[in-house]
C-alpha cells in the first residue's frame, strides 16, 4: 500500500503523531509520501517529502481536524484519492480515527477491513470555476453589522429575495458545519440534495431550503454599492460586487473517504451531545 500523510502544523501533538504514524507505516512494509510542509517538521523523513498535488498514492492520512481534510481535498480535487482522518481538532465530523485508537484502527486499514465512502461536492462559478467545495459556500459582507441584499434562484425561479447577514450554499456533508450553526438541517450524505440557508435573514419567512442536487443554484447580489465576499469550505475568497452571481452546480469529482463504520447517526449523537467541545489537550 501507498499512503501520504498531511499534518496540522500550528498543533505540535498533531507532528509528534505523525512521526510516530510515519514509524508506524514504513515498519509495517507502507510505501509513504509526506507533505512538503510537514516534511519542514519532521526533517527526518525529508526524502519522503512529495508535493500534496503530485501525490500518487492509495489512501491520504489526515492528521488534524476538518480544517486539515478540506485544505487536503482542495489540492487533490479530482484525484479519486480516499482521505482518513484522524481527529485532532474539535469536532472532527469528517474525521475517522480517534487519536488513541489510531495504531489499532490503522491496522485493520492495512488489512483491508474498510470501506469508500463518496461524497459529493459543489462546483462554483464567478467569472470562471473557482475551487469545488466539499462543505459549503458562504456569501457575506465585507463589512460588520452591515446587511445584503440578495436574490436566491433555483433552475431559474426566483425563490427569495431577502436581506441578510449572509447566505450558505452546502453540500450534505456541510450540514453539520456552519449551515448548521445558523439554522439549517442534518442531511444525510447519502442524500441527493443541497441546503441554502440565509444566515440572520431580516424577514420572518426566510427560512432553510433543502433543494436536487441535480438544480443550478444562482445567488445574486442586488444593492448598488454593497460588496460580498464568498468563502469556500474556509479556504479560498472571492469578492462579489453589486449584480454579479454565484452559480452552484453539483460536481463531477467526488469527494472520497476510508471508513470503519457506516454509522452516521451514531456520529450526528457523539460529536453533537456535547456541542463541539472536547477536553483540552495538553
């Protein structure tokens, strides 16, 4: 088996982790490639420093939170590579392997016992494709306390026009995340749709959309003078000026992840009961 390992690098018990999961594979006949960055770490792996984009592998190994697998994904987009996170953030909903199980559960991966779990994700377009997101989009002003003026059409009817701090476009793996936050449903992921959620609408009928997967999504700035920005899954910006839109479509490229279990709602229970917070880590 061939397996890259990505790291969070601001959190040194993410690095001390994966040297010992770098250990950990090489002894147990992996073929491993780390990323450059992570490489700067741990230098003693430095011949196994490859390119997050040039790697060819069978399986990426996260360590972090679901920072660390968006950031990862964004770079790999289209690479059908499968993506196991280990969990060394807050809530980790797209995270596998809890830190204290990591070398047993690494194991039964070496021996095959997993499955691949797809996951769709949204193309985004303004003036041109900008980077495909696997949680959500976000459209918010630029300014504080200030409110947009937007316009939500789905295959081409007017839904809503409302005024809003923002609005989010997410897939079902992003319902969990911020589109939850303010409001909107826990969608299963095996389920075909997205969710459009305004974020702190001034209008009491402005509620969650849950729409096909299969529908282009336009949202479109309407007040003169107002700009947006538009944030995806976190890590990429795009300024959004007064009658431009958005375009949201469903992907070609997957999103792809090893897992253990099939148990989702057992994961909704686990990582909401305690509202995100886990104990602190020394």
């Amino acid at each position: 088996m061939r397996m890259g390992v990505v790291a969070r690098l601001d959190m040194p018990m993410a690095i001390k982790l994966a040297r010992n999961v770098i250990e950990f594979l090489i002894e147990n006949g992996v073929e491993v490639s780390i990323d450059t960055s992570l490489a700067d770490k741990v230098p003693e792996f430095k011949d196994l420093a490859r390119d997050l984009k040039e790697m060819d592998v069978d399986i990426i190994l996260t360590i972090g939170g679901d920072g660390t697998i968006l950031r990862t994904q964004s770079f790999i987009e289209g690479k059908k590579i499968p993506l196991l996170g280990v969990n060394m953030g807050t809530v980790g909903f797209l995270t596998e392997i809890d830190p204290k199980n990591v070398f047993q559960e690494l194991k039964e991966v070496l021996q095959g016992n997993y499955i691949i779990e797809e996951r769709t994700q949204l193309d985004v377009y303004h003036h041109g494709k900008l980077p495909s997101a696997l949680n959500e989009v976000v459209m918010m002003t630029r300014e504080p306390a200030k409110m947009l003026h937007i316009q939500i059409l789905v295959d081409d009817e007017v839904v809503e026009e409302l005024r809003a701090d923002g609005i989010i476009v997410a897939t079902p793996s992003g319902s969990t995340a911020y589109s939850m936050s303010a409001g909107g449903p826990i969608v299963d992921p095996r389920v075909e749709a997205f969710i459009i959620v305004p974020i702190c609408p001034f209008k009491l009928s402005a509620r969650p959309l849950v729409v096909s997967d299969e529908s282009e999504i336009r949202i479109k700035l309407l007040k003169k003078g107002k700009k947006a920005i538009a944030v995806v899954d976190g890590q990429f910006k795009e300024e959004i000026n007064y009658m431009e839109e958005l375009i949201f479509q469903k992907s070609k490229n997957k999103a792809y992840f090893v897992r253990l279990t099939k148990n989702f709602y057992k994961k909704v229970r686990e990582k909401l009961i305690e509202g995100g917070i886990t104990p602190s880590k020394e």
